[in-house]
C-alpha cells in the first residue's frame, strides 16, 4: 500500500494541512476535560459562579475551534484522498492501454475491471481513514495517559490492567477476520466475471433459454460472496461488545477506586472526572484503531491486486534505442513473414509453424482454412498484438519489432473478427479510424463499405446514435460499419479477419469490387471462410494445423491442394467449382 501512496506526492500539503488540523482538533479534546475539572473543583465545590463563566466560555472555544478544524480536516481528506483515487485510476488505465493481448489473457478483464472500481475504492476509503485516525488515535491515546497520569498516577493502574486486554481481544478478533478480506476480492472478481458474461451474452442466453442456469450461476456466485461477507462480519462484529464490556468494566474501576482515592483525600472530584474522561478517550482511540483493523486489511489486499496490474511489464514494448526517424520508415506496405513461429502462453502445440509468405502491394491475399488452423493468430502478428516466438514479420522491409508501435499501427486498417463500435454517432465511429477525416471522406469510406444506403434510411442519418457496442445495428450493418472505419484511415496495409461473414453474398461481391479500387496501391490480407470471398485473390494461403498447406491463385489450388479442394467441395456445387 505504500507504493501506492506515492501517488499522493501532488496533495502533500493537502495532507500536510490534514495532519495539522487533527492535531489541533485532538489538542482541544484532550484539554476539555482538564477545563471541566477546574469548573468542578475551583467553581462548583468554592461556588464561584464567575469562575464557572469565565472557563465555561473558554471551554465553548475550545469546543468551537475543534469543531472548525474537525470540519477543515474532513474537507481537506476527502479532497487529498479524491484526488489520490482519480490518479491512481487513471495510471492503472493508463497502464492497461499498453498491455499485449498476453497480459489481458493472464489478468482476464472482469478482475481488471474490479481492480479499477471496487479496489481502488477500498484504498481511497481507508486513506481518508488513515489521515485522520492514524494520527488521532496514537495522538488521543499517548495524550490522554500522560494526562491521566498527571491526574492520579496510582489510579492509572487500572488502566494498566485493562489496556493489554483490550489490545489482546482487538488483536485476537481481527486476526480471525483478516484473512477473510483477501478472499473477499477474488470472489468478487468470480461475481463480476458471471455478471459480465451474462449481460454481454443475454441474447444467446435467452435463444437457448438457458435463463434459468445463468440465475443459478449468478446466485452461486452472489451467494460465495455473500458468506463470505457474513462470517468475517460476524467475527468483527465480536468486538464491539467485547469492547464495550470491557470499556464498561474499567468505567466501574476507576469509579470504584476512585471514590476511595477521593475518600483518602488523595484526589479531588473533578480530578476523577477528568480521568474518567481520559480513561474513555484512551480506550475509543483503541476502538479507532479496531477499525483500522477492520478497513486496512481489505485495502492491503486491493492494494497488492492494484500493484499486481502497475507491475505487470506489458510483453511487447519499443525496443530501446528504436528510431523515429526516416530510417525506420518502411519502404511500402509489403508484408513479409519468415519462418514465423507463435505459440500462446502454457501451449503445448505452436499455433503457427514455419510461416514464410510475401503480400505486395495493389494484390489481396486471402488466408483460408479450418477452424483453429491460425488464421486470425497470423493477423494478430503484423499490428503485434503478439510477437513470434521465431522469425521475423516486416513491413516493407522493417521488421515490426524495430518500428513504433504507434508508428507500426498508423499503417494499418484493421477489421477485427467481432465488429466493434463505440457509444457515440454512425459519424463518430467511421471517424474513429482517422479523428481529423473530413465529412467527404466519411461519407466516401460509407460508400465503399455499402454502409451509406442504411445509414441514410437512419433517423438521424450520420448523426445517428449507436447504442453501447452498436447493439442496435444488425451484424452485417455492424460488419459494415467497422470496415467504413478502415477505409477511412487509407493505410498501408488492410487486414479483414474474417470480415464478410455476416454480409449476403451480393453486398459482399460489391463490397470487394469497391475495396479493389480503393486499395489499388495498399497490401490488403483477407481472412476467410467463404471460398466466394477469396476466389478473386491474387494470392490464397491455405492453413492447416498452423502450417501453410498451400498457396497460389483459386485455379491453381484446385488443381494442386488436397486440402483446398475439400473446403471448396464443402461449400460450392460441382458446377460452381468448374
């Protein structure tokens, strides 16, 4: 937790000012008790009614001061603490951003996404906590036994016996509930993770009326949660009693011992009041630190949760001393791969083997193959999402581990497989490809990617919304969308994963006639599983089992690739394939 707290160093004399005002509120309280025992044994017992007036209103300042500073003290926490939380968020964000597809594989999204909300949270709470009774509750304690002692020192052997019990019973209660707390973060993740799954997926929970197992899901998970939080609740819910039993107990004591002090004229009767108040103040900042007890663990877990993500090394980063200059700059958008392997973390089996291809310029090169043969994982590597294990990928003759990142992915058009939109207007998502595109461009890039009759059929045409993740759009209008959003960007180098599927075989015949002209000049890679999508190709990669099974045009492949032959035989009757 206390690397996190670094993260405070812009709000040092906020928590400076925060420190300062608890110490004064803490002074005033511990000089209450000693004004009320003067009222008592100089103005009650002697009946000097003006001595009562003058302390009397000395004490309401006091009471006042400790009030303002109270105020300033809470206001100045929850700013420092606020403040504290928005930039933790945001470099935990900020952090994520530069993560590889590996690392959202390991961490998984639902415990990110806890680990941005709910942990963060938990530190920010007990930061604000922690400023104000991490220094009020030492401060009252140490304060509150120089001044009892400076009362009644042999009376303060009552507090010698009670105090180590106290301590004992918090120590031993919060020891039991600690370990819970860490538990409680993981089986939060679980909960958010179902609920997640059951929002996003709702419509193939309902097509397959699998309703009532996602309940049953959800209710498992809630229910963890729930006993979770109901057994480290009913352990810390032992100590208040435990408490005040014990705070009662020692309230009897000092009464008791105390009349016989007073009897023995040892003390006076304000003087036992005063320590009676002492002895409380003591023994409440000990019930300070309970909650200490209570709120610091849970934070330590969110805390080592959140360091976890801040100290994890994104895989794929610049290479150091990498150039931005003209050198690094790639000649043209020639995509080239030699003798590419790639395995995903904790597999037996490399996804690719042995990959050597080259995609020019002005030629479209399909990738098509079985289902897991590594189509979409070959994609994957030329934006870098994921770097080979071996081998070399490179553009225009630089390989992309030797460009930018930002550099490398201004060069690409990418349609991923699952089409993706934002909150926001049909204009807005086309732009997010290129943020300073003109109208025209939006509009042409609409054009080419058959999106502009059914966005002129919307409302509110352009400026239509979409709602979150374009749910009101059917797939192939998504589809649609997501590729107006490449084209509009004009880059080196398209890559479609798979970006037809959901297109009849009409718009998808147009789409492609549309995007030959288009990407005349640029290196354009299909992934495919229809055989109609890719028969035009210059150039068609056959995969299987992570290995290039074949390559050439549609006419050749049938003539010379057994595995081809069998996928074109699967979709296409014998009078379309002669």
């Amino acid at each position: 937790m206390l690397q996190l707290f670094r993260e405070l160093k812009p709000y040092r004399l906020t928590v400076a000012a925060v420190l300062l005002m608890v110490l004064l509120q803490s002074l005033s309280e511990l000089y209450l008790p000693t004004l009320m025992s003067d009222i008592i044994d100089k103005g009650v017992v002697e009946q000097d009614i003006p001595y009562i007036w003058k302390i009397g209103g000395f004490m309401l300042l006091v009471t006042l001061v400790g009030a303002v500073v109270s105020v300033l003290a809470s206001y100045f926490s929850a700013k420092a603490a606020s403040g504290f939380g928005r930039l933790v968020r945001g470099k935990v964000f900020a952090h994520v951003e530069r993560f590889s597809l590996q690392e959202f594989d390991g961490l998984g999204t639902a415990s990110l996404i806890t680990r941005t909300t709910n942990d963060i949270n938990q530190v920010q709470q007990v930061l604000v906590m922690m400023m104000r009774m991490m220094v009020m509750a030492p401060m009252m304690c140490i304060g509150g036994l120089i001044m009892a002692v400076s009362k009644d020192a042999t009376l303060s052997l009552v507090l010698v016996a009670v105090l180590p019990i106290l301590a004992g019973a918090i120590w031993l209660i919060a020891g039991r509930g600690i370990p819970y707390f860490r538990v409680m973060q993981k089986k939060l993740d679980r909960l958010n993770l179902v609920l997640r799954e059951s929002l996003t997926g709702i419509r193939v929970i309902r097509a397959f009326n699998r309703i009532d197992r996602e309940k049953a899901r959800f209710d498992d998970a809630n229910r963890d949660v729930t006993e979770t939080a109901v057994k480290v609740n009913q352990i810390m819910a032992f100590m208040w009693p435990v408490m005040m039993l014990l705070i009662n107990f020692a309230s009897i004591a000092i009464i008791w011992f105390g009349g016989i002090r007073i009897n023995g004229n040892h003390m006076q009767v304000g003087d036992l009041m005063a320590f009676l108040q002492y002895a409380m103040q003591i023994m409440f900042s000990l019930m300070m630190v309970s909650m200490m007890f209570v709120m610091v663990p849970r934070a330590s877990a969110s805390a080592v949760r959140i360091n976890e993500v801040l100290n994890t090394a994104p895989t794929i980063e610049d290479r150091p001393g990498v150039s931005r200059g003209a050198d690094s700059n790639p000649a043209d958008g020639t995509v080239e791969f030699e003798n590419v392997t790639f395995r995903y973390v904790g597999a037996e089996q490399p996804a690719l083997s042995g990959i050597s291809f080259r995609a020019k310029p002005g030629e479209v090169t399909a990738i098509i193959g079985g289902t897991g043969s590594g189509k979409s994982t070959l994609l994957s590597l030329i934006p870098r999402f994921y770097d080979p294990e071996a081998g070399s990928v490179r553009i225009g003759g630089v390989d992309v581990r030797d460009l930018p990142q930002e550099r490398l992915r201004s060069l690409i058009g990418l349609v991923p497989q699952k089409a993706v939109l934002f909150t926001g207007t049909v204009r807005d998502n086309i732009r997010y490809g290129k943020e300073d595109a003109t109208d025209e461009e939006v509009l042409h890039a609409a054009e080419v990617a058959q999106a502009a009759e059914f966005i002129s059929g919307m409302p509110e045409g352009y400026d239509s919304v979409l709602a979150q993740g374009g749910m009101n759009l059917s797939g192939g209008q998504k589809q649609r969308l997501s590729i107006a959003r490449a084209v509009v960007r004009r880059p080196a180098v398209y890559l479609f994963d798979d970006s037809f599927s959901a297109l009849d075989f009409k718009t998808d015949a147009k789409l492609r006639a549309a995007l030959r002209q288009e990407t005349s000049d640029a290196t354009v890679l299909i992934v495919a599983q229809r055989v109609a999508t890719v028969m035009d190709a210059d150039q068609i990669l056959v995969l299987d089992d992570g290995k290039i099974a074949g390559r050439g045009t549609h006419r050749e492949l049938l003539q010379t690739n057994a595995v081809y032959r069998e996928i074109v035989a699967s979709q296409l009757s014998e009078e379309e394939i002669a």
